[in-house]
C-alpha cells in the first residue's frame, strides 16, 4: 500500500488548516460487506479459522472489542468475525491520507499513534453509545517488531471504565509468522486462526477496579509467537524467512557492533566479525559456528536491556540525517526536505537542513515510539510530533529505528520511575 506524496516547504504546510473532528459513522450493512469480502482471499490463503471460548456469538450488546497487532490481515480477521455486525475501527491517521472518505464509511476514526487524544474517548463512547456499533481497538498501536506484546498505555484500565461497554477479545495466532513486519511485505504459507472471548464482562466494569481491569488487559496480551512456533513445531519454510530480521537484531551479540547485521534468504549475519546464524524453520536462529543458538525475542530483549544501559550512563545517542515527512490533512503527506533527528537523554530534537530546531520532544511525553519497517513503501520511519504535526523522518544510511523504539520506552521508564521517587 503506498500514500500520496506532495512536496512543500514547511513554512506552507504550517499554514494548512487541521480537518476538524468528526462524529464517527455507522458503516452501512453493504461496507460491511464490502469488508468481509475484500479480505475473504487473504483469509482463504491463511486458511483462517476462528473458535468462541466461554461464549457461543458476538454479543448484540455494543463491545469495545481489543485485538492484538501483527500484521494487515487482522483488519480481515475482525471484519469476518463481527460482521454483520456494525463496528468503528481506531486507526492511524496517515492511513487517511487520500481515502478519507471511503475510511470514514467503513467506519474509521482516526487518531495519531502515541499521542494523547482525550476527544477520542468521547468517539469511542459515542460509536458504543449513540450508534450502538461494537469498537474495535488495537491497544499495542503498532505491530509486533519481535513477536512478543508491545508495552500498553499504563491507564487501559481508566479507558474501559470512561466507555463502560464489556470487552472482547480477538486473540491471533498465526498471523505475525505469516507477515511479521521486519520480512519485506513477503507472506509465508502459515494457517492464521483466533479465538473470541469475554474479556470483562458488563457487571465487572461496574465493580472492579481502574488496576484490576488494566492488569487483566496486560495479562491477556502476554505471548511469544516465536515461542509457539517452537513448542507446535509450526514449520516456515520459505527461502526469504530472514530477510531483513536485522531490523529487529541489529547488534551483533559477539563483536557489539550495530548496524552491521544483515538478514538475507534463511541467514543472519554480521559483516564486521563474520559471526553468522541460520533461522531454521521452526524460528530458532542455529548458529554456524562457535557462536551460540538464539531465540529471536531474547536477542531482543538483549537490546533492550543494552539500550537500558546506554541510558543510565549517558551514552545513548542517535544522531542521523533524515528525510522529513508532515502530515497536516488528509490529502498527502508533505515533503518538506532533509534535516537532522538526534534522539538521547533528553528527548528527541528535529532540525531542519540549516540546523534550526524544528521540533523537540520531552522523554516523558510517549510510553512508546512509533517506529515502522518499510512505511507505505517508502522505507523506515521515525514518527515523532503532536496533535498538530506529525513528523515521519526517514533515516538516510543504515540506522536502526528499532534502538530508537527501545529507547523510548525505557527513557520513559527511566523518567516515570524517578518521578514516582520524587513525589
């Protein structure tokens, strides 16, 4: 899928009117189909198959409806199982760019990732409430870089007792070793299914607990894809499964050097110690030499943990050329040239070509990053911004977004804690 690109000083697109909020839509039974049936090859592709646990049907009551975040073929997943149900969708809002208003028919809100946005509460309880349409949310924001859960916003749990609907949740599994984002839009042949359950029920939003209910949401986005492909023995045989997996390993676990790894066909390699690995086709990376197997997420978790250290001793930095992208409306994305993103300590600072500072970020701001692999096809992205301007820098060289993703998070964590010990 690619987005309509328009180049523009941003002295222009500073100038350009913000579309105003609208109510959300009911999509009319005939967009329901519409969906269902888009998605109806991929899905047969995946031979998809889905099973209620604790419940017989969707309820006829409005749910907020929670999924977890993968791939694309998610969307298809939940437009087959609601349907014909009627259900609003929170979604990006650069995927409105150029489509606005069939997005907004088939029920799309739109909202920018990582950003507060408390009139979208007020949407959300409107599609539940006033249309009575079921809502559905993908909490994590973004896809899995690792197979494993992305860190959730801390009050989830304040949000389900704002909308006082029942939540339901969709639980995938298959399609992140289908098309997990770091492997190049390349779809491997693996059956995709979910299970649909009750996650709280109408009577437990009234009595529990803000805590208990966002603990219960965490505990329910818990998994390790690779994991289960391991103990299933869930075989990807594809000769492409590697490519591009130094997105998420981009350091070398044996000479310590970053963004010299390099994932191509079925190997993962490092060109400045030599050290290599095979991804096996149950997702083990084997080693071929003196070098240890792997398991994919704890080599990321590694990462995160190295990031963690960079940061308490002050060393963290990002500092790289970019190609600046600004969304303003829905009717492109704006080019408005090069500049520069440092990213440390302090937060992120945007400079444009002459080095004034464009934007600057508070570490403190985001629990997360948005961070993309291969971005509408242009290539990866750094989003960073506010409800005013989001800016999608474009490393130039080869600069891992997934280090600027942990960052984030354990920046964010960094300053929380110290918050908390200063209260």
């Amino acid at each position: 899928m690619k987005i309509k690109v328009a180049a523009k000083p941003l002295a222009e697109v500073r100038r350009i009117p913000k579309p105003p909020r609208q109510k959300p839509m009911r999509p009319a039974l005939f967009w329901r189909w519409v969906m269902k049936t888009a998605g109806a090859g991929d899905l047969k592709d995946a031979q998809f198959s889905y099973a209620f646990e604790g419940m017989d049907r969707m309820p006829e009551e409005p749910c907020l409806v929670v999924m977890n975040h993968s791939s694309f073929i998610d969307l298809e997943i939940a437009a087959r199982i609601l349907y014909p149900h009627p259900f609003n969708i929170i979604c990006t809002s650069d995927g409105f760019v150029g489509k606005e208003g069939l997005l907004r028919r088939i029920g799309c809100i739109p909202t920018d990732k990582f950003v507060t946005d408390l009139g979208l509460i007020a949407q959300m309880s409107y599609a539940l409430h006033d249309l009575g349409d079921h809502m559905l949310l993908y909490p994590e924001a973004s896809y899995t870089f690792d197979g494993c859960a992305t860190p959730l916003p801390a009050r989830m749990g304040v949000l389900l007792k704002k909308l006082k609907a029942p939540v339901v949740l969709i639980k995938t599994d298959g399609a992140f070793l289908r098309d997990p984002l770091y492997n190049c839009l390349q779809k491997r042949h693996v059956k995709v299914s979910a299970t649909v359950s009750l996650l709280v029920s109408a009577e437990e939003i009234r009595t529990l607990q803000a805590a208990e209910l966002t603990k219960r949401l965490e505990e329910a986005f818990t998994f390790d894809n690779f994991r289960t492909q391991q103990e299933k023995q869930i075989r990807v045989d594809e000769p492409f499964r590697a490519d591009g997996l130094h997105r998420i390993l981009y350091k070398c676990p044996e000479c310590g050097k970053e963004g010299e790894m390099e994932g191509k066909g079925t190997q993962l390699a490092c060109s400045a110690c030599g050290a290599s690995w095979i991804l096996d086709e149950t997702g083990m990376l084997r080693a071929n030499a003196g070098e240890g197997d792997a398991h994919i997420p704890d080599w990321y978790a590694w990462e995160r943990q190295f990031v963690r250290s960079e940061l308490e001793n002050g060393t963290y930095r990002l500092d790289t050329p970019v190609r600046i992208l600004v969304f303003r409306d829905f009717k492109a994305i704006y080019d408005v040239g090069h500049g520069r993103l440092t990213h440390d300590n302090t937060g992120f600072t945007l400079a444009d070509e002459a080095g004034t500072p464009i934007y600057r970020q508070d570490p403190g701001k985001s629990y997360s990053l948005y961070a993309d692999y291969y971005w509408y096809e242009i290539g990866d992205i750094i989003c960073i911004g506010d409800s005013e301007f989001q800016y999608y820098c474009l490393p130039e060289g080869n600069v891992p977004v997934a280090k600027a993703r942990l960052a984030t998070e354990e920046l964010f964590r960094i300053v929380k804690k110290k918050r908390k010990e200063g209260e």
